[in-house]
C-alpha cells in the first residue's frame, strides 16, 4: 500500500514541477476568466478542443460555458459501456467540477443484462496553459462511488480514487498531441464472489489529432491499462489492456454559442487485446450558462 499511495502522490506533484519551470509564460497566456460564450466567428476559427474519445485533453472549461458529454463504447467480446459526463467550471478556468454516470454490460456474464455501472466524481485544476497555449497541463483527482454490482461484473464494488495527468502539446497549426499517465486504486475491489482484495492499476494515454479543418479533425488515440481482478480473498491477476483507436469529430457551430461535436472511433486491441474490435460513438454538446458564471 505504501508504494502505491506514492505513485498517486507523484502524479500529483510532478505537473506542479512543470508548472514552476513554464509558470512566467503560462500565466501570461492564460487569463483568470474566459467570456461566457464564444461568437460564430469566433467558434468557426477555433480549432475543436476538449473533444477526444479515450484520451484526456488538458483543457479546462470556461468561466461560464458548460458542456455535456455522451460517449457508447461497444466491443466485440460483447461489452458495452454508454457514458454521461456534465463538465462545469469552478468560478474560473483554473477550477473543474464533472461527474460522470455509467451503463454497462459485461460480455463475460452475459445473463446479467444492463444495468448502471460506477460513478464518478472528477476535480480538475488546469495548472498551466490553456487551450491558447502550445503547452497545457490539467492534473485530476476523483472519487469512484461504488454504485455499480460487482456480481454482474459492472463495477469495483469499493470506493476508489483515480488520478490522472493530462498534457496537451500543441506542435504546430495543424497537429495537436495529449499524453496521459494515470492510476486506480481501490482499497477494497470485490468480485463477484464477494471476496475483497486491494487493486491498483495505472493507465497510459497517447493521441495525435489532426486539424484538417477547424471544424473537422482526425485523430488517433492509443491507451493501455492494467486493470487488476480480484481472484481471491486479498488477491488480485493483472489484465492488460492494448488499442489503437483511429477516428473523426466535426462540430456544428450555432450564432448563441452553442456548439455539437459528434465523433466516431474504431478501436482496435493490439498485444493482450489482440483479436478484438469495436465501435465509438462521441456526442458533446457546450454552451454558456448564466448560473455557470462567476461574479467578477
């Protein structure tokens, strides 16, 4: 246990460090508020961001802009997960609150039908940089509410944190970046045999997005995770995890701020996943909320 409360600690340490060395330029860039909304020209000529299907962008929302996130995941071993996430800022672009609702089924008990799956509570601190910025960097911690059945194979069945680190590297006008490294930990993981035991897994994340066009991009994300399974009373077998998922999103842009970005994704498990294929369907909704925006 020690050792693995140190790795979460260093995930949350290490961007502080980058933060101090980039901190003169990121403050410079990076106001302390965001316009409520963006104009049609405005959004027409910006490029889509905070828009990826596996991997995290390190982009915090606006003051005052709100965004909804739907996301279906379907593979071909017979599971599926379909994802409701809500994204509000904190009073400024620094401070994130989300949560996120789940439905799952798992294709290794394919009696148990659908049913919810775990929920997650998510704060994010955007440290450095902003969606203006060649550099962004947007630590998050969450809590993991047992809320899914372990029985049926739909949750851990303890409560959990997760951390996660988001850099985004803008390396051009054309090709965007955002790398990802993560951890799970959930003291007292349970299966379906009601047997308990201590699980950590960690999660790496890597994607390239290509700005075809402002409103129109592809990308290729690739992420890996262990994600460890509880065998036995105070036991748990790691199970790796490998895809490469190539994509598109486009965005509808509308003259009230209000922006849709749907997207698709195939991914395709490589090394442990070999064999298996799936299908993504991405829908985001954002837009400005007057109860979203700060009192300056």
């Amino acid at each position: 246990m020690p050792h693995r409360i140190l790795i979460l600690t260093v995930l949350l340490l290490f961007p502080c460090l980058l933060a101090i060395a980039g901190a003169p330029n990121s403050e410079a860039a990076a106001p302390p508020f965001a316009e409520a909304a963006r104009s049609l020209a405005e959004l027409n000529h910006s490029p889509i961001q905070d828009n990826s299907f596996l991997v995290e962008e390190a982009y915090n929302q606006e003051d005052g802009v709100v965004q909804h996130i739907s996301l279906f995941q379907r593979l071909s071993t017979g599971d599926w997960a379909s994802t409701q996430t809500d994204e509000w800022p904190l009073r400024s672009l620094k401070h994130q609150l989300s949560v996120t609702l789940a439905a799952t089924h798992s294709g290794d008990v394919p009696g148990s039908g659908a049913g919810w799956g775990d929920t997650i509570v998510n704060y994010r601190y955007q440290l450095a940089g902003s969606g203006d910025t060649k550099y962004a960097v947007a630590p998050r911690l969450s809590l993991l509410i047992p809320t899914g059945s372990p029985v049926a194979n739909r949750g851990y069945g303890g409560l959990g944190l997760q951390t996660n680190l988001p850099i985004s590297i803008q390396l051009n006008r054309v090709f965007v970046t955002h790398w990802n490294v993560g951890a799970t930990w959930v003291p007292r993981a349970e299966n379906e045999l009601h047997q308990r035991a201590d699980s950590f897994g960690l999660n790496l994340g890597q994607s390239v997005v290509w700005l075809i066009r402002p409103r129109f991009n592809a990308l290729v994300e690739t992420i890996w995770s262990s994600n460890p399974q509880v065998v036995a009373p105070g036991r748990t077998e790691a199970q790796y995890n490998l895809f490469v998922s190539p994509g598109i999103r486009w965005a509808y842009n509308f003259s009230n701020g209000l922006q849709i970005v749907p997207g698709v994704g195939l991914p395709i498990g490589l090394g442990p996943s070999g064999g298996q294929t799936g299908m993504i369907f991405y829908l985001s909704f954002e837009h400005a909320l007057a109860v979203a925006h700060s009192r300056r």
